[in-house]
C-alpha cells in the first residue's frame, strides 16, 4: 500500500490564481501572513507579487526569505523558530 501526504488542501492553479491569495486570507481570518521564500525568489520580484497584493490589501506579513535550495535540517529549524517569533 503506497503512502499518501497531503501538504496542502487548497490549491490554485492557472493564469489569476495568485487574486485568490486574498479570498483565502480573508475566509481564514488570518491577520498575518508568514510568507516563506528565498533570497533569490526577493532579488528577482518573484515573491513582491505576493507582497504587494498583501500591502494593497492592508493585510500585515513577515517575510522570511532565508530558505535555500535542497534545505537543510538546520535551515528549517530556523524556518520554523523564525514562524513561531512571528
């Protein structure tokens, strides 16, 4: 029997399915949002799509954009402490 590992339940895909971020936002009753990148996602304004419809929306956020490719053990320890601060 295969194992089955469910990270999410929802999930948008297609062109306009980042507009959803707010729906989901607002349907949660989520006042702050932990948004989880890398460095090179910010450099290249990859993870500014999602923060700035954040700011539009006057939704508050912490960005944490130490994550690297293939993470550590150690990295998503830190990952995770630096969820709990926020």
């Amino acid at each position: 029997m295969a194992d089955r590992i469910v990270l999410n339940s929802i999930s948008y895909h297609g062109a306009g399915a980042i507009n959803e971020i707010i729906g989901e936002i607002n349907r949660g009753g989520y006042t702050h949002i932990f948004v989880c990148t890398d460095p090179d996602l910010v450099k290249f304004g990859v993870t500014a799509k999602v923060t700035d419809l954040l700011q539009k929306n006057n939704i508050k956020f912490t960005v944490y954009d130490k994550i690297k490719p293939n993470p550590t053990i150690q990295n998503v320890q830190d990952g995770v402490a630096a969820f709990k601060e926020c």
